[in-house]
C-alpha cells in the first residue's frame, strides 16, 4: 500500500484540520511519509503529552495555529494553501467538554464545519474534500441493528447533537451549492470510538490506564461493563484515505455519506479492554470505582456495509492486534521514548503490508 499511496499523494497539497489531535496526528504523519506536503490547523490546546510533540511533526508538516470559527481566516488559508485534498478534523470531540461549555462546542463542530463549506464554495482547484463526523450523529432508537447511512439522524447530548447538525449542514451546502461545482467532491466519514497510541484525551479508558500504569499506580474503572465497539485509528484512517483516493475518479460518490465501524466481534466492555491491555502490560492493576453520570449516547453500531461494498473497506485489524498495537505504542512511548517515531512507521508499515495483501487500491 506504501507505493499505492505515493502513487496517490505524492508531491500533493493536503489540508488537515485538527492536525494535532489524535486521529489528526496519525493522518498527518500518515500522508507526509507517503509524499505528501501536509498542512494542518488546529488550536494551540495540544494534550500533554501528545502524538504531535512526541513524533516532532511541526517540524514535518506546515501547521498554522487557526481557529476553525474564524471563517476569514480558514478561507484565506485555503485559497493561499491550494489544497487537493481536505480532511476535515477539527472538533470539540470530547463528549464531556461538550456538555460543560456546548456553546463552544455548538461554534466548533457546526459553525466550524460550516466554515469549511463556505470556503468551498468559492474554491476554483480541483479538490477532494472528506468531512468527517462521528457515529454518533445518528438518532438513537435503541435498536439492534447497525445503523446504516440513511438512517435518521439526531442527538440529545450537545457533542451528538453539534456533530449531527455539521453532517446535515454539510448534506444543505452540497444539494444547495456544492453539487454543481464541477472542481469540487465531498463526502462524509462517519466512524466510532477509535484506540491506538497517542491519545491523551481525558476520561478514555486507555489513556486513563498507561497514565497509571507508566507511573506503576492502580487505575480507577468507573464504567467496567459499559460496551464499545473498539477498532484502530489506522482502520479508520485507512477508510478516510480511500475514500478521498476513490471520490477523485469515481463521481458518484460526491456528496455520499459513509460508515466505517469495527467487526462486531470488537464489541467488547471496558473491562475486556482492560484485561486485553494486561496481557501486553504487566504490572498493570486496576480497581472499579462509582461514576459521575452524565448522559452520552448509549451504544451505536455501525453498518458498515455500504463502505465494503463501494470502496472495498473494511476493519484489518482484529480487537487483540488494535490492543497489542496501542501497548506496544505508549510501552515505548514511556520506557524507550527514542524510538517512538520508528515504531510508528513499523506499525503503519505493517498495517499497510497486511492491507495490501488483500485489496487493490
Ligand atoms: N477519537 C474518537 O474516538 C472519535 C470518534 C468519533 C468521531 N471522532 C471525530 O474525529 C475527529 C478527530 O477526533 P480526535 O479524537 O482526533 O479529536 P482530538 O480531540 O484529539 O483533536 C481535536 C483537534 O481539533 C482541534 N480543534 C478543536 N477546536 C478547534 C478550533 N476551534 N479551531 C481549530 N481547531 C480546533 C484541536 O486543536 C485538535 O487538533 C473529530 O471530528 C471527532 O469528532 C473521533
């Protein structure tokens, strides 16, 4: 797939929002070493530690320290910058946050997606633009089926309910405006929760545990039978790539929506997780504790058949490689740091190896 990618990216300008968060990191580095020349923007609000600092990336692509509510700015970027693919990040992504502060969340996911889409509107280039959003835009009807693309969309819990108002603001502009722009393909990602090394984002069970466990402390569990769908950031990230790769020929896809979720045999509870975790990290211990509650979406599943059958996606890595993958990351992280951006590259390596083997691109 190394070769398929340079193939695709190589000597082309890429626009990532929210380049220093986790899943905008991995991209970022992702698409760099496979010759692109990668611009990000994000906030300054960089977790400590992170991805971003620990693998030096400001030093790899260009990054610029923009507010994605600031419209004028975003446009000015862009024009200056003359992408030919957008991957579209930023977010207010933490659920919590969200719930204390939704006006900033409301301004980030929907205004800050709206942004985007103005700045789209009078873009002359051809570009491949890939919004992303969450599965957490769709409404749920306590069903036990995954949803699929053209299910309701809907959400109570501000993060929810901002994230589903951008996909319906991206799905106005395209069918108002975008649509008829011939330089011009857009879609949307919709994924799930995602693991790998390199998150640090608060009140995630992983990084909540290698925080403990690299200081040799027990971990407090608040939720130990709330279940998730887990699945790796480069699966999902893979799903992001080609589909842009795959929308700059095939025109039908402009405008579509798109799931990309785990198997369903990476459903597993929070302490499935845990124990997972235990069998790469020893000197791991845990205790379970009362939570706080606050609402968030009960368990949504993805059908992520649409992506298999028009884009030839679906999940590579079973749950116990996402898990030996994401130990193995912080493991170095932690105790042999000097090696941390060789791991990285093994690890996409080996994810590209695995895929390669199985689709053509
Ligand atoms: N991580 C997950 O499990 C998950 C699940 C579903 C959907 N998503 C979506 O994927 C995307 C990336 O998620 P992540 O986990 O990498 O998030 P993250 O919190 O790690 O990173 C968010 C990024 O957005 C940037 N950002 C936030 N507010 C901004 C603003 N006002 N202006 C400019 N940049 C701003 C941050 O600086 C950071 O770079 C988000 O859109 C999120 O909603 C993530």
């Amino acid at each position: 797939m190394a070769n398929v990618l340079k193939k695709h990216f190589k000597n082309k300008k890429v626009l990532i929002t929210g380049n220093t968060g986790f899943k905008g990191s991995w991209l970022s580095f992702w698409l760099q070493r496979s010759g692109a020349e990668v611009m990000g923007i994000s906030l300054n609000e960089i977790s400590q530690p992170s991805f971003f600092k620990a693998l030096n990336l400001k030093k790899r692509i260009k990054y610029k320290q923009i507010d994605i509510r600031n419209l004028k700015l975003i446009r000015s970027t862009m024009q200056k910058f003359q992408p030919d693919y957008i991957f579209h990040l930023a977010a207010d992504a933490i659920v919590k946050n969200a719930y204390k502060n939704p006006k900033k969340a409301w301004e980030t996911n929907t205004l800050g997606t709206i942004n985007i889409l103005e700045s789209l509107k009078k873009f002359k280039k051809n570009v491949v633009a890939v919004l992303i959003t969450s599965d957490k835009v769709y409404k749920n009807l306590e069903i036990n089926r995954g949803y699929s693309e053209n299910d309701i969309l809907g959400g109570y819990d501000p993060y929810s309910a901002s994230k589903a108002s951008a996909d319906l603001a991206i799905q106005s502009y395209f069918h108002s405006y975008l649509k008829k722009k011939k330089n011009l393909k857009i879609c949307i990602a919709r994924a799930g929760n995602v693991i790998g090394g390199g998150d640090w984002a608060e009140g995630r069970i992983i990084p909540d545990c290698v925080k403990k466990w690299s200081k040799f402390r027990s971990v407090k569990i608040r939720n130990p039978i709330s279940t998730r769908p887990w699945q790796h950031v480069l699966d999902v990230l893979y799903g992001y790539i080609i589909l842009g790769i795959k929308m700059k020929k095939n025109t039908s896809l402009n405008g579509e929506a798109f799931n990309f979720g785990p198997k369903r045999q990476n459903k597993k509870t929070v302490i499935e997780v845990v124990k997972e975790m235990q069998k790469n990290w020893k000197k791991s211990k845990w205790k379970i504790t009362k939570n706080k509650k606050f609402n968030e979406s009960n368990l949504l599943q993805l059908n992520s058949f649409k992506a298999k059958s028009k884009l030839k996606w679906h999940c590579n890595l079973s749950f116990e490689k996402a898990i030996s993958f994401t130990v193995e990351w912080y493991k170095t992280f932690y105790f042999n740091r000097k090696n941390i951006l060789a791991l990285t590259s093994n690890q996409i390596q080996s994810y590209e190896k695995l895929t390669l083997k199985k689709f053509k691109l």
